[in-house]
C-alpha cells in the first residue's frame, strides 16, 4: 500500500520499480481537495500516471519548507513571490521555474512542456504538461493571492 506521507514515497517508489511494480499513490479528488475514498472507507490506490499525477498536484499545493513533517526538497516556492515588486513577466518566469523544480523532485517526472504562468489580478495559473515515464499529463494551479 503508497504512503501518504510525501517524504518516504520516493524510497518506497524506488524499492516497488526495482521490482517492475509500477509507482502507485493515492488518489485525489482535485476539486474538492482531499483524498479519495472507496465505498468501505478505504483510501483509494492509483498507479502509474494517474499516481504521479495526484502526487504533482499535492506537492504543488504545498509550500515548500513551511511544514516540518515534509523533506526540504517536497513542495513549491510559488508564495514567495507574494509581495514582490517585481514585473508581471519577472514573476511568470519565476513561477514557472519554481514548478519546474518541484516536479522534478518525483524520480519519474523528467521535466515540463509548455509551461504558461498568467496572473488574473492577485491569481496566478500556471499551466504545464509534465512530462513523465508513464507519459506526459497536463496538470493546472491556480494560487490565489500572490
């Protein structure tokens, strides 16, 4: 069974791949922001791109070194330009190199395509494909006051 935990997932990932067992995780329910769950009350499993999908979209949601409980290295920086006087573009750029670098951290997300940062007022959406070993699956953020 995954681990909800996103700091032991990646041993656990590299342990199950040895093993040709593809990566699995649990699934999530985007719009209401919380796992999902089976009839018996169970989490519910995903594998393989769906699994790596649901954990992009989880360490985005998640700021980068604020929680004790998460590895430095699982997370985004995106808040952090919250306040900064920097130009619209400046800050694109930048938001688009911190998703970048938080996906990168999952061992079979090779990098991002197309990747587009747009503020509407104080909302930032970033829109990207990931590119992965299961293959590439487009994934949408929007952070709300930045």
């Amino acid at each position: 069974m995954a681990n909800i935990y996103p700091f032991i997932q990646p041993a656990l990932h590299i342990a199950e791949q040895a093993d040709g067992i593809e990566y699995r995780d649990i699934a999530w329910d985007y719009a209401a922001n919380m796992p999902r769950f089976s009839a018996n009350g169970e989490p519910e499993i995903v594998s393989g791109l769906e699994a790596v999908k649901s954990w992009a979209w989880r360490a985005l949601h998640t700021e980068r070194f604020l929680h004790d409980i998460y590895s430095w290295n699982y997370g985004c920086e995106i808040m952090t330009l919250a306040g900064q006087q920097w130009i619209r573009e400046v800050k694109e750029a930048e938001a688009v190199r911190y998703v970048r670098e938080c996906l990168v951290q999952h061992p079979d997300i090779s990098g991002i395509a197309d990747a587009h940062a747009e503020f509407d007022g104080s909302t930032l959406t970033i829109r990207c494909t990931a590119v992965t070993s299961y293959g590439n699956t487009d994934i949408e953020v929007n952070y709300n006051n930045v």
